[in-house]
C-alpha cells in the first residue's frame, strides 16, 4: 500500500466510530501499549498511516483490521466533506492561521459547541472551521471585556444545574451554550457540558421510542442540526449504556454474592468522552481482589487502585501495572468467568 501524507489524513465524515487510538490496538491484540510501541509494529511501511499528526495519533479501524488480518489495507475517502472532522492542527491549516490563533478561536461559543473528543484528542466539523467568523470584542464599562468575568464562580449550583438547562431547552430547542452561560451565570464550558447532555438524553430517549436516527430525532425535537452533532455521538453511546444494563447488573449480582461488593446495584454507565461508555465497580469488601473493576465498551474490564477515581484521566485504558490487570477475558464475558479471572489475580 502506499502510505499518504499525514496533510491528506484526518477523520472523515460518517467514520468517527471506526477511530482507534494505540492503547486500542495493543488491547485489539491481547499485549499491553508499552509492547506495541516497543515491537515498532506501528512505524512499519505498511502500517496504516495515523489520521493525525498530534501526539496521540488516531487510526482508522477498518485499516487497522485488515492490516491485522493480512488483508489488504483500504484506501479512505479523498473527498472533502462539511462533516469531516478536523484537530486543532488541520482547523489551522484549513483557515490559514497560527496555531496559537485557532487556539483562541476554540474558545469561543460559537466553536466550542460543536467540540468532538475523538480518541481524546479535540475535534471540530469541517464547516464550523471554514465558516467561522470571529465576532467583534466587546468592551464594558469597569471590566476589560464582555461576558462574564473572569475567573468569577457559578451562580447556579451544579446539582440544580441539568434542571435548569431542561427548562431552557423547553422553551428554546436552538438554545446555545453561550445563552446558557448568560442566562444562568455558569462558566461556558459548564454550560456547554449541561446543554450536550440534556439533548443527548432527549434525543436517546426519542431514538429508542420511535426508531429513529441522530438527525432524525434532532429535527424532531426541533434541534438546529448544525449545534447538536456531538449531543447525536453523546445519545448513541447513552442507547448503547442502556443496553449493557442488565449485562452489568448480572455482573454486580455476581460480584455481590461472591463477597466482594456490598451492594448487588449496578453503577450508573458513565461517558468519560461522548463516544464511549464506562462502568466501574466499587469492591469494598476486605477480601476483594482489587479495590475496584472497571468496565470499557471498548476494552472490556480491568481493575484499578482507586476507588474514589477508578477511570484515572478520561476514557484512556492504563497499561498494566500500579494496580491495574487487563483481565483477558473478551468485551463483555460472563459473570461467572469475570469471577475466575478476578480469582486468578495473585
């Protein structure tokens, strides 16, 4: 295969869920990160080439399985498309500006909506970058700016928080982050956090009930299409979490009767990135394995040395070591072999 420039790479549109970071492919193959970096495979020549060229480079899946499988590796769409999704380096380039520039340029609301973690790096639609236009800077009386000020703390209290963004987006369906950050008093990013989420939960609630897709509940409940794209990745992963409930409750009923957990209730599926879901497991038990068990859609389960942080940072998979066994036992294994693979642990 000839590999193409990374200029020519990025994640293009309709092929977010088929990115793999490096930690995905060494647990695609049963060997810890560390391995996989130091056997090179990745830097070979036919290799499929990174997507990025950040410093945590992204794959595509489907290169990645046939390059696995001794198949031959596909070409990707050269086609530039309004959703392709750009990192911070090709949202500069696209626009002819610094890094530095479109580092500042993110931040504002009118960017920063439609914000896609992907593999953990940030990402933007093609369309945002190249139809951005920077609004004037507005100045006040007794500050250097307008908005709210700087380093001012939220007058909403988080727990009240997703109730009040729901009122909102009940009299609002178009409402922005930047509305709710004026309209409540929450920081932006606060603000932007709340409102995906509120529309995610809507628009799963709605794709369940009526079969829908992403866009065709957006339109139904009347979302503007161009500020719920990431709240349409957040609603897919809250269906999927749905779905691995009674699995994770046969898991906490297991882990319950062996001893090792007080309570037989599964925990609530988390979504450390919108893309992805994540369980984790408290065992509080003095004779428990490890102090906790965490479930990766992507991964499969792990322990962790933590209880009051057993994700670490995000939705990263840590090598094994400090506390942390890969437990090699498939993506969603019976109660009953999860057990032994717990039992096995020295």
């Amino acid at each position: 295969m000839v590999r193409r420039t990374l200029e020519a790479l990025m994640i293009r549109a309709g092929r977010q869920h088929l990115v793999r970071t490096l930690a995905d492919i060494a647990a695609q193959q049963g060997i810890a990160v560390q391995t996989l970096l130091n056997s090179g495979q990745h830097q070979a020549d036919d290799f499929p080439a990174p997507l990025n060229a950040g410093r945590t480079r992204l794959y595509d899946g489907e290169q990645v399985d046939a390059y696995l499988a001794g198949l031959p590796v596909p070409e990707l769409p050269t086609a530039d498309d309004d959703e392709d999704l750009l990192d911070r380096q090709e949202a500069a380039a696209l626009r002819g500006e610094p890094l530095s520039v479109w580092d500042r340029r993110k931040k504002e609301a009118a960017v920063s909506e439609h914000l896609v973690r992907v593999g953990g790096v940030e990402h933007w639609p093609r369309r945002v970058v190249r139809d951005y236009t920077p609004s004037p800077r507005r100045r006040t009386s007794g500050s250097g700016g307008g908005g709210r000020p700087t380093g001012a703390g939220d007058q909403v209290p988080r727990d009240q928080l997703p109730a009040r963004v729901a009122q909102l987006l009940d009299a609002d369906p178009a409402l922005t982050a930047a509305a709710t950050t004026d309209r409540l008093g929450v920081h932006r990013n606060t603000a932007q956090a709340a409102l995906t989420q509120c529309r995610a939960q809507r628009l799963a609630d709605v794709m369940e009930q009526c079969a829908l897709t992403a866009a065709q509940a957006a339109a139904a409940l009347g979302y503007p299409a161009g500020q719920t794209r990431r709240a349409g990745v957040r609603a897919e992963a809250v269906l999927r979490g749905r779905q691995a409930r009674p699995y994770l409750a046969a898991v906490a009923q297991a882990l319950h009767a062996r001893g090792w957990s007080s309570t037989d209730t599964p925990p609530a599926v988390q979504h450390p990135e919108d893309d992805v879901c994540m369980a984790a497991f408290v065992l509080d038990a003095p004779a428990a394995p490890a102090p906790a068990l965490v479930w990766s859609e992507r991964h499969g389960w792990r322990t962790a040395p933590s209880r009051r942080h057993p994700f670490g940072r995000g939705a990263a998979w840590p090598p094994p070591g400090d506390g942390v066994r890969h437990l090699a036992t498939g993506l969603a294994p019976a109660p009953t072999d999860l057990v032994k693979a717990l039992l096995s642990i020295d």
